[in-house]
C-alpha cells in the first residue's frame, strides 16, 4: 500500500501542477478569447479521453499478463516526456499532441487499483481505495497550489515541474515498487479481452456489475466539468487568477483528502458500501448546484465541503464492483473502469465547454439572449441525482450484504 500511494502521490503532484496554467495558456494562442479557448480546451480533452478508451483496455490486459510494475513504470516514463513536449510547446497543435501521449501513457491510476485489489481483502477495498483518494487529495493540495505560483513566474515552468515529477516517480518505481501479481496468478494476453468492445462482456456477466458501471459513467461524466470549465470559470466569473485558482483547488484537495483518507473507512463500516455510495451522490449532486448558482467565489467555495463527500462513492463503487470478478480479471476490470472514464472524456468536456461558452458573452459569437455562466455544474448536477437513482436500483437486491 505504502509504495503504490507514494506513485499515486507524484502522479497527482505532477498532473496538479499543470491544471491552473494549461487553459491559459491555450487562452493566450486565442490573445485572450475565453470563449475559443474553451472550445479548443474541449477538443483536447476530448483527444486524451480517446486515447484513454483505446489504450487503457489494452494496459488493463498486459498488467494481468506481466504484472501491474512494468505497466506503472512504463506509464511515468511517457508522462515524462509529454510534459517536456508541453514545456516546448510553440503553438496549439504541439499541446494537442502532448494531450494525445498524456492519453496513451496515463494508465497508473487504473492500475492503481488493480494493484489495491490485489494486495487488499475484499471487505478492506473500500478504505483501501480511499487512502488512494486521500494521495489524490495531497497532489491536489500541493499541486495546483505549486503550478499556480510557478505560472505565476513563467506560465511554461509548471511543465517542466511535472516533467521532474513524472521522471521522479518513474526512478521511484524502479528501485522500490514490487510486483503485486504473482506469476501463478496471471491470465494470457488476448485481443478480444483487450478492446473496449470485449470488456463490454466483462461488465455485462452480471447484473449489479452493470448497473454500478453505468453509476461510474454518470460520475466519471460530471467529473468532466471540473477540469474543463473550471479555471475558465472562476475567471471568467470570478476573476481569480492562476494563483487564486491553485490556493482554491488546495483547499479541495484538503477536503477530499479528510473525506476520503480519514471518514470512508468508518462511514463505510457504519453505513455499508450501498448507502456510502447514495449518500456520496447526493451530495455531489448538491454541491455542483451551488457551484452553478453561486454569484461570489466565497460563495463558490461553500461548495467545496458538501461536494468533498462526493468522494466517498468512486471507493465504495470500486469495492463493490472489484467483488464480483475473480483475481486474474482485476486489470481487466480496472481496464474497463478507465475505458468508462475514457467514454466520458469524449462526451463530457466538448459537452461541458460548449455550454459553458453558449452561456457566456464573446467578442467572437453571437451574445446567448441569457447569460449564465453556471449552466455546466447543473448540467452536473443532473447527472449526479441520475446516477443515485440507478445505484439505488442496481444496488438494492444486495442491500442486505453491502448496506
């Protein structure tokens, strides 16, 4: 456990970095047009979510075949360089390619998990996965916080950070991170096992396994929003700058971090994963309500606290989900989660953008009759009160056994 949430840690630390200067810096090849800027920024995001649906299936396969440790290192090496082709970057279409290998490579987070779920008792998954949000959290609090002052003094030294990061935790890994998967253990390679059409099979072998794969899709689809429109947002709303951005995306990470290292286990334990897993929904639900209609950013950040319990469904899901396949199928289910977020990172951020520039006034297109800029978090925030309905439903022929 402790080796892998150190990975987990230096990945988050080095994709926080870049969150508060890369729509700005895409803004500034626009000279400023923040309404271009958010459909190009959508586009990117669309681009790394592509890859992601591709590649993740077959990294889930080859992590059940040699291991989760050459997967892990394989992917900080590329992360590495993709930072460094951001750091050079002289226009739009080398972000867009550092977007595309940042895609290809981000694949420790998914085998993160399989890594948990083989080191972990089924009935300690849920705790376990919330100590991974809680490196999550430390990344986002020292992360944004550091790219924000580093943008502050140059916009392309945050990229350079993340690149020292990424090549950091690659050595770390290296010398120091074992193998989780005995050789004994291990399932053959297979094309039709390592494509997002043949996992459809996986999460189709049973019932509940299907409904809380479609709950992920939900969350992993409101999730889009947060790194598509936010920083746009908050300035274009709010006014803050990279530095006010960062210490705002600090104080989130503080708070997914108290919820998900410190209050999952115990909710969990009182409540069961079910009903830690409605509850979650509920409340990110809400908070993405009150990240939409919030006229001041001090009203903005009242938001943060009831949206930081949204962090107790992806461990809970997780668990409930890693219950119902055998030992050798974990990367593949890992795999397949990833694939869902990569669905999701098609949709959601052009979805997200694209309403988030219809509401808003451009010099470049037509004025919307009605401004509202917080019209994504709604969006969001539908998406959420959905997916509590169907985990309801998937979830309550086990109620019994999990809450």
């Amino acid at each position: 456990m402790l080796f892998i949430l150190v990975t987990v840690l230096l990945d988050m630390l080095s994709f926080g970095i870049i969150i508060p200067v890369l729509p700005k810096l895409v803004e500034d090849f626009f000279s400023g047009d923040t309404a271009q800027a958010a459909v190009l920024y959508g586009l990117m995001g669309t681009a790394w979510a592509f890859m992601q649906f591709v590649c993740s299936p077959i990294q889930g396969a080859l992590s059940d075949r040699f291991g989760r440790r050459p997967i892990v290192l394989l992917s900080n090496f590329g992360l590495g360089l993709d930072y460094i082709v951001m750091a050079l970057a002289p226009n739009v279409a080398w972000l867009v390619a550092g977007r595309v290998i940042s895609g290809m490579a981000s694949s420790s987070f998914s085998t993160a998990g399989a890594y948990i779920a083989d080191v972990t008792p089924p009935e300690q998954r849920a705790a376990a996965f919330g100590k991974i949000g809680m490196a999550f959290g430390l990344g986002f609090i020292f992360g944004p916080a550091l790219g924000g002052w580093l943008g502050a003094i140059d916009p392309r030294l945050p990229f350079w950070g993340a690149a020292a990061l990424s090549l950091l935790n690659a050595c770390y890994g290296f010398f120091v991170l074992p193998e989780s998967l005995p050789s004994d253990k291990r399932m053959p390679f297979a094309w039709a096992r390592a494509n997002p059409i043949g996992l459809l099979a996986l999460l189709r072998s049973h019932h509940e396994l299907f409904g809380l794969a479609t709950v992920a899709f939900f969350g992993y689809l409101a999730h889009a929003v947060l790194p598509s429109v936010s920083v746009l947002y908050m300035g274009y709303r709010y006014g803050w700058g990279p530095a006010a951005v960062g210490l705002m995306m600090a104080g989130v990470g503080v708070a997914a971090m108290i919820v998900q290292g410190g209050l999952i286990g115990p909710i969990t334990n009182r409540f069961g994963e079910r009903r830690t897993v409605l509850m979650g929904l509920v409340c990110g639900s809400v908070g993405f309500f009150v990240y939409g209609i919030a006229p001041e950013g001090w009203i903005f950040c009242l938001g943060i606290p009831v949206m930081a319990f949204w962090g107790l469904v992806g461990p809970a899901n997780q668990s409930l989900m890693t219950r119902r396949v055998n030992s050798a199928e974990q990367g593949q289910l890992q795999g397949a989660i990833a694939s869902i977020n990569g669905v999701t990172g098609l949709i959601g951020p052009t979805l997200f953008t694209q309403a988030f520039a219809s509401f808003i006034r451009s010099d470049s297109v037509p004025s919307p009759s009605f401004e509202f800029p917080g019209a994504p978090f709604i969006l969001a925030s539908l998406m959420l009160f959905a997916a509590a309905a169907i985990a309801w439903r998937a979830t309550k022929a086990d109620g019994s056994k999990t809450g």
